[in-house]
C-alpha cells in the first residue's frame, strides 16, 4: 500500500502507526532557523520530526513542537517524535538516564521512537536492554535501532526478547540496501532511510533528471517518492520553508515499475556516511 497522503502511516509490528515522511534536523544548529525549521514543518502538515542527542539540537527542537502545536491547533498525540542514544551513552543505566536526558531537553514526557544510534561492539546489547524496560515501561511507544547490519540484527535478536520495530539507514540510490531491506521486511522491521537525497549529491544525475522531467517534478520529489514506493520510511532535512513544503509534495503521482527499475539500477553500494562495520566513534 503506498501512501497517498504525507499524513498516511505505516503500522509497526507493535501496532503504532509511525508517518511514512517526517522532517529530519541532522546538523541543524541550536538557533531560531531550527525552531523555526520545526514549527514550519508542522504547520504544513508533517507529522513526523526525528532528532538525536548527538545533534545537540533537542531543546530547539522541542521549542519548535511546541510552537508548531500551537500554531496548527493539534495536541502531542498527534505528533510522532524520534531521538537517539548516542554511542558514548551505550549501557544500561547510563541509556536509561540518555533517555531522561533527551525527554528533558525536548520538554516531552514520552518520545514516539527511540533509537540505538550506532551498533558499537559490546555495548549495544545492554542498551536494548534500556530500551526494552523503556518500552515496558510504556514511555516509549516504539523502539529501534540505526545504522545496524544484518549480523548486528542478528546478535541483538538473539541476546534480547524484544525485536527491534525500525531500523533507520543511509538509504538512497546509490545504496538500496536490498539485502538489508529484504531481512527486515521477513523479520517484521520497518526501514526507514536517512540522507535519502545523498546530502544533495544525486540533484544533477542524468537518469533522475529524465525521470524528474516526465513527471514535471524535481529530482528530490523523484527520490523520496521512490523511498516512499519502496516502502521506506523517509525523513528529509531541510531548514527552508519552500524546500520543506516541496519535499512533502510527493503524494501526487506514482513512480511506474519501469521508472523504479531505472532508480534501483542506480546503485553502487556508495555511502556519504560512515560504514556501520567499520567505524570509529
């Protein structure tokens, strides 16, 4: 089923509908363009924001919720809010005591969706466990993982009891992440890409230009509706009000198979980030 509206929602295997888009704010600075990013976001109609602890962003970013939920006269409940725990806060107590960090900043009593930022070696196993008892806890409706192989998958489902409900990834077309997608969809795991533009590296490519042109849109709308037709959930950033309304107008008109061959096609296993397996933060 793909979605028609940029407010449609994908059902997690728990049964929380999660937004298929949202706004990210990976390396947007405290500030009023933030505040102002968010609020603007919701406004016009998102209903997914997603931020990190390590983005040193969350206060800005819950000044942005608030003044958003007021201005578009909706309540809390009607938002979906992601954040992250960041590898140096990996542990049990110290994921649990992250989290009350994050909720604090944000100014948030629960968040929608909480991820394990990187799957570093040895730590990751007891934070799940934070998160799992967060979860149980019920403040948290949903919990996942970033930037985790298969065999990271894999470890963790075996060590823990809870699987994960999403796992947020560099994906574009430069990097589908077939394998991985596959894995996830057979165990239930909603995929969700960040970078989904590869940091504005794919707006001049030839393919996506042609593609761009028979639909009259941009390059961008032409991505993030193939993430969409892919059925991955998407969170482009962007601080600029027009780019952030255009980046959502994605939910009229539908990518044919031909067209989401071509896409795929693109694919050279080429990531802008850093790979998962070998990292070093």
């Amino acid at each position: 089923m793909t979605a028609k509206h940029l407010q449609d929602t994908t059902t997690l295997y728990n049964g929380v509908n999660m937004p298929w888009f949202g706004l990210g704010v990976f390396k947007v600075e405290e500030g009023p363009e933030l505040v102002n990013a968010v609020r603007t976001a919701i406004q016009h109609g998102y209903r997914s924001i997603d931020t990190a602890a390590i983005y040193g962003n969350e206060e800005g970013v819950g000044q942005g919720i608030r003044e958003g939920l007021e201005a578009a006269g909706i309540k809390r409940e009607d938002l979906f809010v992601t954040s992250k725990v960041w590898n140096a806060d990996l542990g049990y107590e110290s994921t649990l005591k992250a989290y009350e960090e994050s909720l604090r900043k944000l100014g948030l009593e629960y968040l929608d969706l909480y991820l394990i930022h990187w799957p570093v070696e040895g730590k990751y196993t007891e934070a799940w466990k934070a998160l799992e008892t967060l979860y149980k806890q019920g403040r948290v409706k949903a919990i996942g993982v970033s930037n985790f192989q298969i065999h990271h998958l894999e470890q963790l489902m075996k060590e823990t009891e809870i699987k994960p409900m999403i796992n947020q990834v560099e994906y574009h077309p430069r990097l589908t992440q077939k394998e991985l997608q596959a894995y996830c969809q057979a165990n239930e795991i909603q995929l969700e890409a960040w970078s989904p533009l590869m940091q504005g590296q794919l707006l001049d490519q030839e393919d996506l230009q042609r593609i761009a042109e028979k639909y009259q849109k941009s390059i961008a709308q032409i991505i993030l509706r193939w993430d969409i037709q892919n059925g991955v959930v998407t969170i482009p950033k962007s601080t600029k009000e027009h780019r952030i309304i255009d980046n959502a107008d994605i939910f009229d008109f539908e990518l044919s198979a031909e067209d989401m061959q071509r896409i795929d096609s693109l694919n050279q296993d080429h990531r802008v980030g850093p790979d998962p397996d070998n990292f070093d933060f």
